[in-house]
C-alpha cells in the first residue's frame, strides 16, 4: 500500500502517522482479503486434497467462524496488553499460520490451520481501529476512517481477483497454495515495521477482563454464526435451528451478567453513546447488503454466465471502484450533508441492486449497476463509522472498536448466508434468483436507510 500522510495532532510527525496508518491497514487488508480469497481456490483445494463437502465448508468457514466469535476478546486484550502489542502478536499469529495452511497436507491440518489464522485476524484488527482513535483527530481521524472503508471493500474484491490470477498461473505446480503462501512475505514485512513504528503504550493491566463476558458473548457468537455459515450446505439440519435459539437465549444472559458486571466488556457508556445504537444497526444492514451482494453476483456470474473466477472477479471492480471512490471523497461535500448522506446513499445501494437485476445478462448496464451499488455503499459505510465514534471517548477506543468491526463482520456473514440461501434456492435459471435476491437487497438497503433516520438530529 502507497505511504498515506494525514495531518496530524501537535505530538506527532505527519510522516510517522502517514506509516502508521499504512501498516495497520495493510493488515486490515489482508485479514479482509482472506476471507474472499478462498473461495476462488476452493474447487482447487477439493479436488488435491480430495475434501469432503463438509471438509471445503469448514475450510472456507473456519476462518470467518473464529474471526467473529472472537473480535471482541481480541479488542478487550488490546487494552490489557497494549495495541501495539496486540496488533503485532496477531498479525505474528496470522502470518505463521498463513504459512501453515499454505504447506498443509491434508484436510483436517488445513481446517485447523484457518481456525488458527481466524484467532491470529481477531486480535489483529480490533487494534486498527483503536489505533485510529486513539492516534488521529478531527479531520485527520475522519480521513483515515475513508481510508479504513475503502480498504474493507477492496479487500473483498481484491481476494477474488487475485485468487484467481494465482490459482490460474499454478507458481510451480503448486495450485491453491500461493492463496495463502502470499501472506507469509507481506506479514514479515509488516512486523518488521510495525516494531519501528507503531507507537508503544503499555496497556491497563488492571483493566478487568470480565471473563464470564467473554465467554457468554463467544457462545452466543458460536452459536449463531455456525449454523448460518453451514446451514445451506448440510440442509438446515434440526442442531442448527437448535443452535440458533440457543444463541438467542445465551446472549440473553449475556446482557443480563453485562448489567451486573463490574467491569463490563461492552460498558454502557460506549453502547449508549449518542449515535451509536442507530450506527450499528445500520451498519449491520449495510454490510450485511454488502456481503449478500457479493456472493450472489459471484454465484451468477459463474454459474450462471458461465464466467471463470478471473472474469468473475474483474467484474467486480466497478463495485470496488465505487466504494472507495466514496469512501475517500465524502468529506469533500459540505458538513451539513454528511449526516443526510447516509440513508440517501443506502437509497442510492439500492437502486444499483435493482439496476443488476435490469441488466443480469452483464455488459455496460451490469458494470455500471455495480459502480452504483458500491458507490452508495461507500458513502453510507465511513460516515457512518465517523458519526458512531464521534461521541466515544479515547479512554473507550477499543471497546467501541470490537464492536464495530464485530457488528461489520457479523452483518457480512448474515447477508452470504440469508441472501445466498434465498439465491441457491430459487430455481434456475440464476437470472430468475438474481432479481428475487436484488430486490431482497434492495428492500434491506431501505430498510437501513430508514434505521439511519435518528442520526440526521445532531448531538452535542
């Protein structure tokens, strides 16, 4: 990623802080990218390792599975042992077990391994976002959450096109493994500079950890991400409903013990700062239109259009394009638009939805729908982020920042698994499934844009 510099606060050099946002991003991106970057490769991996159904799933849903569950542990542990800290231990974890998975032999090493590279993501990236709060203000924080935002959607387009050039060019008749292998150099590189320049800060080691907390909200995560990210494939077996309402129930208790908590994993402060109930929900819907979004198109233009995973994944760089085009170039419209930006640029999500549907058949219409798409998507997401945060103190930085990069990642994994069960399950041709799910986002990117209401009244 290109040195990015920002202004900065009076403590701090511009050039420091511009290195400082580029290595936390870099990382960011490629905890983003792993998750898309595996299903270009999965046909690949099935057929060398000769994987079960269930095996390919898990090796694809292992990572999500522990990235989610365990987000806002690895945010609370950034506090306790210091971002810096934390970042670099995780960003260790991700990259060793990169490479672990890039040499596995089988697939039951390959699944552990992911599993692995989920919990080494989980403590890497709820400290790019504490480390943005706590680092950049005013105008150079709304800046480098743009940045942050057009990361996250190129991450997830990236991950397909690159997955495809190297499972296409197969480096040495070594297939699916460079997926992963391409991790190891960038991770060192990452470590080496993040020791020289991310700023040192010791942590509260008298922070409490509330492990009751912890490990309530890691169940009820569990519980409910498992069944969606495994249901469709296993036809919604009867322990995945049972799972789903026992994560309903688990994260019933959850709230309860919260209350009582002497210190609290998510205090009440942070979940109750003005902006912030209104900014997750929408935030929640917003992705979860993005990552239905994602996986539906892929399904179409593959299946559907007969594409290859190259061709599949090049179509999405309009999208891309889009997100960050807005992403980086919101803040150039006046300050009294940003707020009413947000439900206007979910209502403009929608109309691309409904524009793919229009020209399913791809071409010109189909790219310009999946500028459209992103570009609303964009403008909706770093506003978003940067009103949310606005009242939530420093001191809070991390708390709110596993709750917001567990909320975007939650809304992601529910939009693949509801709006690709509702694709995969409308009968053929995938034109017909694409407009019965294009219009499901639509209606769903109306829905946030209506929950974005409350965030037009300023506060303080």
């Amino acid at each position: 990623m290109a040195q990015i510099t920002l202004d900065a606060p009076a403590s701090h050099a511009p050039v420091r802080l511009g290195r400082l946002l580029t290595i936390i991003l870099a990382g960011q991106f490629m905890a983003i990218l792993d998750v898309s970057v595996v299903n270009v490769a999965a046909p690949t991996i099935r057929t060398d390792l000769h994987a079960s159904g269930a095996g390919l799933q898990l090796v694809i849903a292992g990572y999500t599975i522990a990235y989610a569950v365990l987000l806002i542990t690895g945010a609370r542990l950034g506090d306790r042992l210091g971002h810096r800290a934390a970042f670099q231990a995780g960003l260790t974890v991700f990259t060793a077990a990169s490479l672990a998975c890039g040499l596995a032999g089988g697939t039951g090493m390959l699944i552990g391994f992911r599993f692995v590279q989920g919990v080494g993501a989980a403590l890497m990236v709820p400290q790019v976002m504490s480390l943005i709060q706590r680092n950049f203000t005013g105008a150079a924080r709304a800046r480098a959450l743009s940045v942050y935002g057009a990361v996250l959607a190129g991450g997830s387009v990236v991950g397909q096109v690159v997955g495809g050039l190297l499972v296409s060019a197969d480096l040495f008749g070594t297939g699916w493994r460079p997926v992963f292998l391409v991790n190891v150099p960038i991770g060192v590189v990452l470590l080496v500079a993040g020791a020289r320049t991310l700023p040192g800060d010791r942590g509260e080691q008298d922070r409490g950890l509330d492990l009751p907390g912890l490990v309530s909200l890691a169940a009820a995560t569990l519980l409910f991400v498992v069944p969606l990210v495994l249901g469709h494939e296993e036809d919604w077996p009867l322990w995945g409903w049972l799972m789903l309402g026992g994560s309903v129930v688990v994260f019933a208790l959850f709230v309860v013990a919260q209350r009582r908590a002497s210190a609290p994993l998510i205090p009440g402060r942070v979940a109750g700062a003005p902006g912030m109930r209104a900014g997750l929900v929408t935030i929640f819907l917003c992705m979860g239109t993005f990552g239905g979004f994602l996986f539906s198109v892929a399904l179409h233009l593959q299946g559907g259009l007969g594409y290859s995973p190259l061709r599949a994944g090049l179509f999405f760089i309009p999208g891309a394009g889009g997100f960050a085009l807005a992403s980086l170039n919101w803040r150039r419209a006046p300050a009294r638009w940003h707020r009413p930006m947000i439900p206007a640029a979910l209502v403009v999500a929608g109309l691309g939805y409904l524009g793919l549907e229009v020209f399913e058949s791809g071409g010109v219409g189909f790219e310009v729908a999946m500028g459209l798409a992103g570009l609303g998507l964009g403008a909706a997401f770093s506003p978003l982020l940067a009103v949310a945060l606005t009242h939530v103190a420093v001191a809070d930085a991390a708390d709110a920042s596993g709750l917001l990069v567990m909320t975007n990642q939650l809304g992601q994994v529910v939009g693949v698994a509801t709006f690709g069960t509702l694709f995969l399950s409308v009968a053929p041709p995938t034109g017909h499934a694409l407009t019965v799910t294009c219009v499901a986002l639509a209606v769903t990117a109306a829905v946030g844009a209506c929950c974005a209401t409350p965030l037009l009244r300023r506060r303080g």
